[in-house]
C-alpha cells in the first residue's frame, strides 16, 4: 500500500481530483449490504402496512446511486447508464446487491456502495416498528471494471449469511 490518499492537496486539504485529463471509458461497479433480521421480522414482510418494504428498498437504492455526488463531498457527478438493485431474502436477513454502469472519466464504486447503504437503510426503516435490533452490516466493493485502475474483485465475495427462500 504505497500509494497517496488522492483528496488531498498539497497543503493537506480535501479536494475534489482533477479527472480532466483521464480518458472516458465504460466502468461498472457491483456493491453489496446484509440486513440480519430475526425470522419473526422476515415473515411479516409481505404484510407491512408501509408498502413493500423490498420494492421500496430497491427503488431507494436507485435514487440513491442518483445523488451520490450530492451526498459524498469529493464526489464527480456521473451519468449513469444503468442502476440495478437486485434484493433477496435469506434464512437469517436480506442480501442487497447493486450494480451501476457509465461511460465516463472516473468510477462508480461510490454509487454502487451509496445505492447497498440506502436500500439496506431503507429495509431497516420499512420494518423497525417491528424490531429496533434489525443490523445493517457487510457494505462492501464486491467488484469494479474499468479506468487507470483496472480491475478489482473482492475476495471471499458472499456476505456470510443462510440462504433461504427467494
């Protein structure tokens, strides 16, 4: 780990880099996020009085990969191409995973792991009337592409968790 922290400036203050000079390419970025909930929790999602709390995470997680910039101070903008938010059930919580796409002249690893933290957040408040100890845990870079930096997969990529129905 020889590298330099990038949003610093000389002088040692925070700074937006400079992408002027990087070449525009296509990049992708895959997140995920596990919400441990108890079982009791888990069973009544299908009833919530809120609406689906899934759906609902899913179209969160979507507008959140939107507003990154707006939310993470050293963020660029970037146009996103595509925003996928997949959700699924587990025998012990919910597995959240993300995707996001552009063509452009830096990364979207930041909207991939704002759009796992929104929906994961969401499914917490969609069912905390129930259980104030649901945990929100394993927000991590599962995969990128593209850019100066190339490649990047995650190690042992699965959240630790049971599988269970869909």
């Amino acid at each position: 780990m020889a590298r330099k922290l990038s949003h610093y400036d000389k002088q040692g203050r925070a700074s937006m880099v400079d992408v002027s000079s990087k070449k525009e390419t296509k990049r992708t970025a895959e997140a995920s996020a596990f919400v441990e909930m108890r079982p009791e929790v888990l069973r009544a999602l299908p009833d919530n009085p809120k609406g689906d709390p899934l759906e609902v995470a899913r179209i969160a997680g979507v507008m959140a990969a939107k507003k990154t910039s707006e939310l993470i101070p050293m963020c660029h903008p970037v146009p996103l191409s595509h925003v996928d938010v997949a959700i699924r059930v587990c025998e012990n919580g919910v597995s959240i995973r993300t995707r996001t796409t552009t063509k452009a002249v830096t990364g979207v690893e930041m909207e991939a792991l704002v759009a796992a933290s929104v929906a994961a957040l969401t499914v917490y408040d969609m069912c905390k009337a129930l259980d104030k100890s649901i945990t929100v845990r394993e927000v991590v870079l599962e995969r990128k592409t593209g850019g100066k930096s190339g490649e990047y997969q995650r190690k042992n990529a699965e959240p630790k968790q049971r599988m269970g129905r869909k």
